[in-house]
C-alpha cells in the first residue's frame, strides 16, 4: 500500500539511462533558475521604503537612487557569473569555483553560505508569497503559518517528481507572472502619463535620523533583490547541450528581466508616493492605485503570491545539487550524493522542506523577520565565487585573461563591499545569527570529512590479515515453541554444533510449559532458562551473552532470532519489537553476529 501510494504521489521510478532525457531547454530552465530571482521584484522594493520610511515620508525619495545603484549591481553580477558558466560548463557553483581555485576552507565557506541561503530562499518566498495572499484576503491572516508550512509541502512533492516535470509545473506561473508585470508597469506609466502622479496622502513623522547609515540599510535590504542569480551558474549541467551557451542565454534573459521589472516598481512606487504599511504589501498598493479593486488587481495578486511560492522552487533545484556536491567530497553524509526513484537528490530535497518549514513556525511566517538573515550568505558565496574566478584567469592565462579577469575582479570588490554593508547594517537585526552559522557548518563538514578519512583508514587491506574463524557457539532466542523457532532451529543445526536456546523467564507456568514442549520438538539443543527479577528482557539476555564471550575467549558468536512476519502490514502494530532492540544493542558489541530468521504467515 506504501509503495502505491508512493507511485502516485511521485510516479513511476525512472531508470539511470532516462537522465539525459530530464534536461532543460532554455524557456523551462527560465522558469526553474529565475523564479526565485524575479520573485524579489515583489518584496526588494518594499525592503527599500520599509528602512527608508523610518526617517519619514520624505525620506522615501532615496529610493529611485539605491534602487539604481541595485541596478547596476545585478548587471556586475550576471557578467561575473556569465563568464563563470563558460569557464565550468560542468556546473560552476560558488563551492565548486573557490574550491578549485581558492582552497578548500573558502570552498566550504562558499557552500555553507549557499546552503543558508537556499534556506532562507525557500522561507522568505513562502512568507512573501503566503503574504500577497492574505493581503487580498485579510481573513487567512491568522492562519499564515499553516498556509506556508503547507505551501513548503507542496513543493517538496512536486520536486521529488522530477526536474522536468517540475519545469512542466512551473513554466506557466512564471510567464503569467512576467505578463501580469508587464501590464503592472505599462498601466502604472500610462497613468502617469495621462493622469500624472497622484496626491500625497499620507505622512510618516520622523522615528530615525536620515544619515548615510541609513541609506546603506535601505540598500542591503534591496540587495535581496539579487538573490537566485547564481542559480543558474549551479545548475549548468541541467541544461541542453550545449549547456554553457544554453545557461548563458538564460542568465542574460533572467537579469534583463529582474533589472527592468524592479527599476519599474521602484520608480512607480517613488511616484504614486507609496508608503509601506503592515498587511499589504507595495504591489499590492500599486495595483489597487492603478486598476482599482478589478479583476486585474486580483489576478496581479495569484500572479505574485504564485511566483513567491514557486520561487521556493530554485532553492530545491539548488540546494540538493550543491548538498549532493559536498556528499561526493566526503563533507556531507554521502546519502546526499544518492538519486531517489525519479533521478533526483531526494534526501537534499527533503532536509530542504523540513529546515524551512521548522524557520517558518520559528519566524511566524513574517517576512520581515526573516530579511534581516537574507542575503548575507548569498553575496558571501558571490564574492568567493568572483574571487575564485579572478584565481582561475590568472593560472589559466589564455586569450583575453585580462579582460574576463577585471570583470570577475570588479564582481569581487562589489560584492564584497555589499556583504560587508549587510553585515554591519542588519548584525543587529539578525545577521548576526548567519555570521555564526556559516563557521559552525564549515566545522560540521570538516568533522564529517575527518569521520569519512578513519573510516577508510579503518576499513584499509593495508597491512590487514584476515581472521581465522573455526566452528563458533550459535545461540537462539526464544518465547515460546512454535514454527518459526523450530525453523530457526533447524538453520542453527546447519551452521554449528554448539547450538543453546535461551528463554527470559517473565511468566513461570509459561516457562514451565515451554520446557515441556522444548523436550518434545528439540531435544537435542539446551534450553537455558534467565532469571529476570525486574521483568527485563534485553539485560537477562546481553548479561549471558557477556558470560559466553569469556568462556570462549573472544571468539565470534552467532545470535539468532527467531521472527514470524504477519500478512498485513497493520499486523505488526499489534506485536512487539522486541527483536528489533535486541538486535540494536548487538550492534555496538564486537564479534556478535544478529540473524534474524522470518517464517512468513499466509493470513
């Protein structure tokens, strides 16, 4: 019934020779790599005036500025990560470019950054997106939390589907998302054109000064705006052959989409005089401004609240790929390098929905609460990657290294003065908690890779000699005489002349009985009856065990547990799992080998 319902949730396993048919072509990667990004349209603006508002209405007028100068950062960092797509056509990921090129520790950084980041990508979207909902719908506002936990779910399942049914999915909100965009923006102008800029209608008392710090507050949270850029610089190897020219394509379309649709709802928002308010968001205001309460409105509103929930979407095309990464190179558990059924990293793709879901109850599924930890990975990762670069066209040295280095150098400073902005500008307001998160999971994965190092160590023929086994004792757990015991006791017959049984007398007249009966179908094998004062099962039996290691002087010894298996998987809930813990604590203990003997029962 498991696997059934498994089938038609995730559908049909796909076979290892069906992955060069999972790949992108370049109008449903768009929809994959830049959900994310062009998401930020509908919250990086709002960040903006969120900060800038504090000094008062007025203060608002910085926003055409920074939103500028955000602008013409995005298009520093598509040109550094373009020329990271043709350098690593095999997938130039942040982890992957300042391994390579940087060393090991700036690698892990790098990764570590990224991870976060995919996070937060993930409950940030979610938040933003269950937002755009309940501002058209104050009456779910109370319900938030569920509504994103839920939302996380969803998206989970779709990815566990596969890369391109995922696309499949996800390729008509995103158009209908750049669509509505366009008729917000073009109805937003045209109104200014015909009816000219509407009244200023309300004002906002000064709470902070207005200074260059600020300012600069205002321009890390619009630097949100930039997050999911490196999406596609990750997944190269996702795409169509020939994959660099295919990602590069989609780079280009994806920061000339995000650059122009976010200048346009900054400047709009700068000229209809939109102040921030709790319980609906800029675009929302925007649109209700323009085209009133009409259907219009409503359908820009499922546009966004759909593109913020999808672009939740990146973060598990990315964080799987880059934890699948970290796998193979022994600094994260080597069942994150595993494809599930349907040819994808299934285990990144749920620790992605279970991490995000628990932030989500942690934040109240608030926005803004979250902003404050967004970023800070994402332009570290940025800056190691464009520095890694610069590394790579020094060693290379090949036609126009200058030029493609001064590029990737220029990303490098940018992005590094912007990290450094966000750190100092939001260590208060929650920075502070990825400036130590990021440290404690480069720890992780050096702990993780030191495990992996004395485990092949340990497990070495170097120098080894193998053990000379002979004939050791066998010992049979059992309740009761029925079946399955007689059965295990024939298997232990086979395998050693040294066989015992071993009962845990909890019920007298039960134990009673059972030598009677033991006298009847095995004679032949000693029956050792356990005393248990405290009605313990486990300690009588490990207690004996403990006794016979001494007697044979440390020789291998065979446990053998008799199991029957009931027909319907309900069944079993009506039994013990004695068997189970019994075999646990042998595990830890050295010589002891635990064989479980099932007798299958028809009804």
């Amino acid at each position: 019934m498991i696997y059934a319902l498994k089938r038609v949730l995730l559908g049909n396993p796909l076979t290892t020779a069906q992955a060069r048919y999972e790949r992108l072509a370049k109008i449903p990667a768009l929809a994959i790599f830049a959900s994310d990004n062009l998401s930020s349209v509908a919250y990086a603006t709002e960040e903006i005036l969120l900060v800038l508002v504090l000094a008062g209405t007025s203060a608002l007028s910085y926003s055409p500025p920074i939103g500028m100068a955000i602008g013409l950062l995005t298009v520093i960092v598509a040109s550094s990560y373009w020329q990271t797509i043709h350098a690593y056509p095999s997938g130039g990921g942040a982890y992957t470019v300042a391994k390579d090129n940087l060393g090991t520790y700036p690698g892990l950084v790098a990764g570590a950054a990224l991870l976060v980041d995919y996070v937060l990508t993930v409950s940030v979207s979610v938040a933003a997106g269950v937002a755009a909902i309940t501002s058209a719908f104050p009456v779910l506002y109370p319900h938030r939390v569920a509504l994103c936990v839920g939302v996380v779910l969803l998206i989970m399942m779709a990815n566990l589907r596969g890369i391109r049914e995922t696309g499949r999915i996800f390729a008509a909100p995103t158009y209908w998302f750049i669509l509505c965009l366009v008729i917000l923006l073009g109805g937003g102008f045209y109104h200014l054109l015909t009816q000219g800029a509407p009244p200023l209608s309300t004002t906002v008392p000064e709470r902070e000064p207005l200074n260059e710090f600020l300012v600069l507050r205002a321009f890390a949270s619009g630097c949100a705006a930039l997050t999911g850029i490196e999406a596609v610089a990750n997944g190269v190897q996702a795409f169509k052959p020939p994959e660099s020219r295919n990602a590069g394509i989609t780079l280009a379309w994806m920061a000339f989409i995000l650059g122009s649709s976010f200048l346009g709802v900054t400047f709009l928002a700068y000229f209809f005089h939109i102040v921030p308010v709790e319980g609906e968001t800029v675009v929302s205001m925007l649109g209700r401004q323009i085209f009133g309460s009409s259907w219009v409105y409503y359908m820009i509103q499922a546009a966004t609240a759909v593109i913020l929930i999808l672009a939740a979407n990146t973060s598990f095309a990315g964080f799987p790929m880059l934890a699948s990464m970290l796998g193979k190179d022994g600094f994260l558990p080597r069942q994150f390098a595993n494809r599930g059924d349907r040819l994808v990293f299934s285990n990144g793709i749920i620790i992605l929905a279970s991490v995000s879901s628990l932030l989500l109850v942690i934040f109240g599924g608030s926005t803004h609460a979250l902003i404050p930890l967004y970023a800070v990975g994402v332009f570290t990762a940025f800056t190691l990657s464009q520095a890694g670069m610069v590394r790579h066209w020094w060693k290379e040295r090949g036609p126009r290294w200058r030029p493609h280095a001064a590029i990737n150098g220029l990303g490098a400073v940018v992005t590094a003065a912007v990290v450094t902005v966000i750190g100092v500008s939001k260590f208060v307001h929650g920075a502070w908690m990825i400036i130590i998160i990021i440290p404690v999971l480069v720890v992780g994965f050096l702990a993780v890779r030191r495990h992996y190092s004395v485990l092949a160590r340990g497990l070495s023929l170097e120098g080894f000699s193998p053990p000379k086994l002979g004939r050791h004792p066998v010992v049979v757990l059992v309740a009761g005489i029925h079946r399955g015991v007689v059965t295990a006791l024939s298997y232990a017959r086979a395998i050693s002349p040294n066989v015992t049984a071993i009962t845990v007398d909890l019920d007298p007249t039960a134990t009673s009985r059972l030598q009677m009966q033991w006298r009847e179908w095995a004679p032949d094998v000693p029956l050792v009856v356990l005393d248990s004062p405290y009605r313990s099962v486990l300690l009588p039996i490990l207690n004996y065990i403990d006794q016979m290691e001494k007697q044979q002087d440390g020789a291998y010894m065979t446990i053998i547990l008799p199991e029957f298996i009931p027909a319907k998987w309900w069944q079993h809930l009506l039994h013990n799992q004695t068997a189970l813990l019994i075999k646990g604590a042998l595990l830890f203990r050295r010589g002891k080998v635990a064989i479980s003997i099932p007798y299958h029962l028809d009804q």
